[in-house]
C-alpha cells in the first residue's frame, strides 16, 4: 500500500476497525474512507454498490459484522446469520467488481470445530461439528473464508482472511446482555467494587454513560439494583457477588486489539494471496491466516486477574447451571509466525490498560 492509497475501513467504529484505523494512521497512512451504519448499511446491496461506485477504494478492511458473547449468539441466531452474510456478500462481490487491489476479511476463531484439536491449526477447519451456541455466526464466517478463496480462484482477486482470536481494548462494547465475556467481567466487577464502597456517584456516571437496558443513571435505586443482579451483580449474605456463567473452568486465548491491528496491517502490506496456497497440491483450501496469541488463561483465572486490577474485595460466583461453551479454544499462530509477525501485548498488562482505559471513559463523580 502506498501511505495515500485510498483505504476503506468497513466498521470504524468497532472494536477491530477503530484499532485498525488507529494503527494506519499512526504509520503514515492519509486516505481514508469511513461510513457509519447510519451513512451505509452494508446489508443493503444497492446502497453498497453504489458507494463502491462512487468511491472506488483501493484497499478495503472488511471489520464489520454483528458480534456478541454466548448469549446473543444463542438468542439472536437468525439476525447473528443473516446480518453477517449480507455484510460480507455486499462487500467482497462489490470489492470485485470495483477492481479493489487487496482486501481483508476478519472473522473469527469460532469457525472452528468444537472438538477440534488443541492448539487449532488452520486445516482444522470444517472437520467435524461446530459448538452449537455460535453456529450460525461460524457458518456465516467459514462463508466469507470461502467466498474469498473462491473469488481468488475464479477472478484472480486477492482477497486474504484472517481469523483473530478473542479481542479485547479501547472501544469494547460493554453492553452487559451483548458484550463478550472479558469487557462483560471488567464492567461487572467495576461496578460490584462501586456497590460495595457504596460509590453511587461512580454507577450514576456509568449507567449515564452506558445504559443497562431501559435503566440509566435517571432511574430510582431500586431499579438499579434490580437491573444489576438480573446481570449477576448482587448482594449474597451481605456481600456484594458478581456472578459468572459456568464453571469458570474453560480456557481462552485473549490479543489485545491493538496487536490485531498491527497483525492486519502487517498482512495487507506484506502477504498476497499466492502466498497462502498450499504448495504441492491440486486443492486449494484453508489459506486463513490465524491471529492469535497461542497462550490461553482460564475464564476463573481471568475472572480473578481483573478482580485484582480492579480491586473488588466480593466474591466471585460461578453459575453451574449456565453453558461454558467450548472448553478450549487456542489458536495455533505458527502460520502467522512463520509469515513474520508476533504479539507483543500479554494478557496481565492487556488487562490492566483495558481497565485504565473503561474508568478514564467514566466519569467518576
């Protein structure tokens, strides 16, 4: 990419495309096209055509699609697969008709199957059943990996797909009946510390800030209350609790967004296509680059972790009777290392700025 090329960054807002337009900018990089959903909804085909028309970018980041933890991928599975198809439809076909030179597409580590081996290779990939709550976003995904190939294949584009593993940084989305499972427990425990110093000026600004559901910093007390143990943040035997869905005994692999970023841009300037098929063989497949990591932690580990970050004196409680998901779920980066880059964030200091970051964005009164 040349540092004035005109780069379309599809989700801006997000998690994942505002740390990817961060890091372009802090690289030199000029030319940006940015459309909020309410400016373009991508599921619209003729709104997306015409924009491609119009703009004719030479470089696109496809980050945006509709995201959740456990819940909203169980509840909401028919939007989960009709908005994230449309999405990426939309986007890679006009990409090609537009003559884009490079695209990159992110998905997500949940493509593969939930008994797949440990850590998760690339060829793992469609081997056996998917986990049931997060089907129908996996599915949509794998389409879009096959999508890519397949224009790459039949039209000579050069699309890449990458597949981070679970995200977490600046612009999270803490909404606590959508968020996943890190920015959830960050809140969560931020504000059980607030109830138990009985620091109400702390959850005013929260709530005002970030409403939980139809309740905001407007509410009674009562309300605000209810609505916070409906989420698991509730006083048991005099002590404030915070609850957490499952045994806390599945592992997970967390990158911090800004690594991802810097994994993406990497790739966009450095890997082609031609660079992913396998070599020796008549079948092109599995050419996703995994982003991870390789390190996991488990949910009760990372539970604890930022309960002392943050420093909430309450207990944590582990809800049995709420699914853990896959128990593990480890990507094998030794692709994307072999290609050339490597994380620099861990965990313990992810944390620690995630939370500075979520409190700084929190006016405490």
């Amino acid at each position: 990419m040349e540092k004035n090329s005109k780069i379309y960054i599809a989700g801006h807002r997000g998690l994942v495309g505002s740390a990817i337009l961060k890091g372009l900018k802090e690289k030199g990089y000029t030319n940006f096209v940015t459309k909020t959903h309410k400016e373009l909804d991508l599921s619209d085909q003729l709104a997306v055509a015409k924009f491609f028309e119009e703009e004719n970018p030479d470089y696109v980041f496809l980050a945006a699609a509709k995201v959740g933890g456990i819940m909203a991928n169980n509840v909401y599975r028919g939007q989960f697969i009709y908005e994230n198809l449309m999405i990426q439809n939309n986007v890679i076909h006009q990409a090609y008709l537009n003559n884009v030179k490079k695209l990159l597409f992110l998905g997500s580590t949940c493509i593969y199957p939930r008994e797949a081996p440990q850590p998760m290779p690339e060829d793992s990939l469609l081997t056996s059943p998917l986990e049931y709550t997060n089907e129908p976003y996996a599915v949509a995904k794998i389409t879009g990996i096959k999508m890519c190939e397949s224009y790459n294949i039949q039209y000579g584009t050069n699309f890449i797909s990458v597949m981070p593993t679970n995200l977490y940084g600046p612009n999270d989305n803490f909404d606590l009946e959508k968020s996943h499972v890190l920015p959830a427990l960050i809140r969560k425990i931020y504000l059980g510390k607030c109830l138990s110093e009985d620091n109400w000026d702390a959850i005013l600004d929260d709530l005002e800030q970030r409403p939980v559901e139809s309740i905001d910093n407007t509410a009674s007390k009562d309300s605000i209350l209810g609505i916070l143990e409906k989420y698991g943040i509730k006083n048991i035997d005099g002590k404030y609790a915070v609850e957490i869905w499952g045994t806390g005994n599945p592992m997970r692999e967390f990158l911090w967004s800004e690594d991802m970023a810097a994994a993406c841009i990497f790739v966009m300037e450095n890997i082609n296509f031609e660079d992913v098929v396998p070599k020796n063989s008549n079948e092109i497949r599995n050419t996703h680059i995994n982003i991870g990591t390789g390190k996991e932690i488990s949910i009760r580990g990372l539970a604890e972790l930022i309960k002392a970050k943050v420093g909430f004196d309450g207990d944590l409680y582990f809800n049995r009777t709420k699914p853990d998901g896959t128990m593990r779920k480890l990507t094998d980066p030794s692709k994307l290392h072999g290609l050339g880059w490597k994380h620099s964030v861990e965990i313990e200091d992810g944390i620690e700025s995630m939370i500075k970051w979520y409190t700084s964005n929190v006016k405490v009164g």
